[in-house]
C-alpha cells in the first residue's frame, strides 16, 4: 500500500470517520512519503498561488535556518480533491502534484522557489465517464493545495488551511442528488 493509503486512513480517524477502526498511525508508518534528511534545517515562508489557462504557480520562499550547514531541500506540493462529489469518485487526502529542489542555500539566506501544477494534474479518473467508455474529470468542489516537507506534512497544513473544518463527504443518493455523509 502507498502513502495515499495511509494518509486517507489518517484522514477518516481524524474526521471520525464511520467505520476507521482503531488506527494508529505513527505505529504504522515510519517515514512519510517525501521524508528526507539534511543536515541542515529550513523554514518555508507563506506560499502564495497563482493561475494561469493550464496550471497553477505554487511560489514561495525557504530559509537555510542551519547555524552550522548550508544545504539543499527538496520542497514538496500536494494537492487535496473533493472527495466523492458528483461522480461519486472517492479519492485520496493528498496526492503529490509537484516538486523542486533548491539549488544550495547558505545558512542563514533565502531562496524564492517555484513549481508549476498542471490542471489535468488534479483530474480524477471516472468509469462511468464518457458513456460508460470511462475517461478523466475535473469535480466540482474545493480544492486545496499545500506545501509540505512530506505526505503528512501537507496533509496536516490542509486541515490548518480549513480552519478546523474538514474536508466534505458526500455520496450520490439514488436520486442523483448529493447528499451529506459527514459534516463539514
């Protein structure tokens, strides 16, 4: 199983998710997914977002904060989707939409870092699209990007940018409507 998996089972006990089970999840994972390691420590500053016709440009700034060690880091962008909206597709709480390695950065300086997410990267996969053929789609709904060091990292910078609100599950009744499963 991979870091999607694990994340979501985070996300459902976090939420209270009917039927999450008794999961702990520093017992189960180790090292998050995009886990790494330097020598030297770095502070991202505030992310800031803009949109063009075809993707998003996640800009920000990281800080060597190292008294010691100049170093590189690797900083990491992941997207969350709506989870089972229209199409009723449910999907992952994170899932990385992009990634850039600074060049290295002098303890105690600042680097600007960029990365780009494409819009066909938060499509989702849906059988039931283009008469049954199956095909990509784009759900209507909220999306949230985050910058994280890992996985969780991000997940945990999603709920913060949510004010203490979760993510909306929904599920289609059998009339097509969509209809609350957990609160928001």
């Amino acid at each position: 199983m991979g870091y999607r998996y694990y994340e979501t089972r985070y996300e459902d006990v976090v939420l209270g998710a009917q039927k999450a089970g008794d999961y702990d999840y520093s017992a189960t994972v180790a090292y998050p997914f995009g886990y790494g390691l330097s020598y030297a420590t770095f502070e991202y500053g505030v992310p800031s977002v803009t949109e063009d016709e075809d993707s998003y440009t996640v800009t920000l700034d990281v800080t060597n904060t190292s008294d010691t060690y100049d170093g590189k880091e690797v900083v990491q962008v992941y997207v969350q989707k709506p989870y089972a909206g229209r199409a009723g597709v449910e999907t992952a709480s994170v899932e990385l939409a992009g990634y850039a390695k600074t060049d290295v950065i002098p303890r105690g300086e600042s680097r600007p870092v960029t990365i780009d997410i494409s819009k066909e990267s938060l499509t989702t996969y849906d059988v039931t699209a283009n008469g049954g053929k199956g095909g990509y789609i784009l759900e209507e709904g909220t999306y949230y990007i985050a910058v994280g060091r890992d996985s969780h990292d991000a997940l945990n910078n999603i709920f913060r940018g949510q004010g203490g609100k979760r993510r909306q599950r929904q599920h289609s009744g059998h009339d097509g409507r969509r209809q609350r499963a957990d609160g928001v």
